[in-house]
C-alpha cells in the first residue's frame, strides 16, 4: 500500500463514505481496539462505524505513517466530536457539543492490498 492509498482510506473514513473505506477491509478482516472491543469481519467493521458515526463525528489525521506491500504502521490524531450525549462512549464520556482528542497508534497487516488484522492503540488523551 502506498501513502496516497492509505491517505484515501483514511479520508473515506473521514468523509463517512462507508463504502469507500469498507473496501479496503478483506472480508474477514480482523480489528482490535486495544483490549476494548474485537471485531471480525467487514461488515461487522462498517456496521460498527455507521452506529459510532451516527453519534459522532469522527475525525483522523495522519502524524506519520509507513506503508509496505504487507503492512501499515500509523500514528494518527482522532477527534471525536458529540453529536448526542454518549455517556459510555467506547473511547470515553462524550457529551453533545464536547470533543475528546486522543492519539494512537495503529498497525494494519496486509494480503492481496487490503487489511487483514487491524491493531490500533490509545497512545495518550491530549
């Protein structure tokens, strides 16, 4: 995967076009959110969004990444931005019209260019 790919996959995401990026899961993907939440499969990967992004809006931005024909690794900034009060919010207490920042590292393992294990971490609540 090249940067410009994955700079794509990552404004998808950003955009909510949940087809755009849904198409570079494999269709058993695996994603971890630290010890949080495990999710299997790409549907189950973008059914899990459109329910976060229903009440949130969701934000990355690329610090650094490296890319490889079988791996991405990324440092990436999130804002999560309350659209509606979200009190067990998965990354924390998210009230309407209030942000939580946080930063995170993420590692995308890849066969065939697209990701097959996804492992992504809270580095630190700015």
């Amino acid at each position: 995967m090249t940067p410009k790919q994955y700079a794509h996959y990552i404004d998808c995401f950003n955009r909510n076009d949940f087809d755009g990026f849904g198409r570079f899961y494999a269709d058993d993907v695996v994603f971890e959110l630290g010890q949080k939440k495990r999710i299997i499969g790409r549907e189950a990967i973008v059914d899990f969004y459109r329910g976060v992004k229903s009440k949130v809006r969701e934000t990355l931005e690329i610090v650094s990444s490296v890319t490889s024909e079988h791996a991405v690794a990324a440092y990436v900034r999130t804002e999560f931005y309350g659209l509606e009060d979200w009190p067990d919010f998965i990354a924390g207490r998210l009230m309407k019209g209030e942000s939580i920042n946080i930063e995170s590292v993420c590692y995308y393992f890849l066969e065939g260019g697209k990701f097959t294990h996804i492992i992504g971490a809270r580095f630190k609540t700015l």
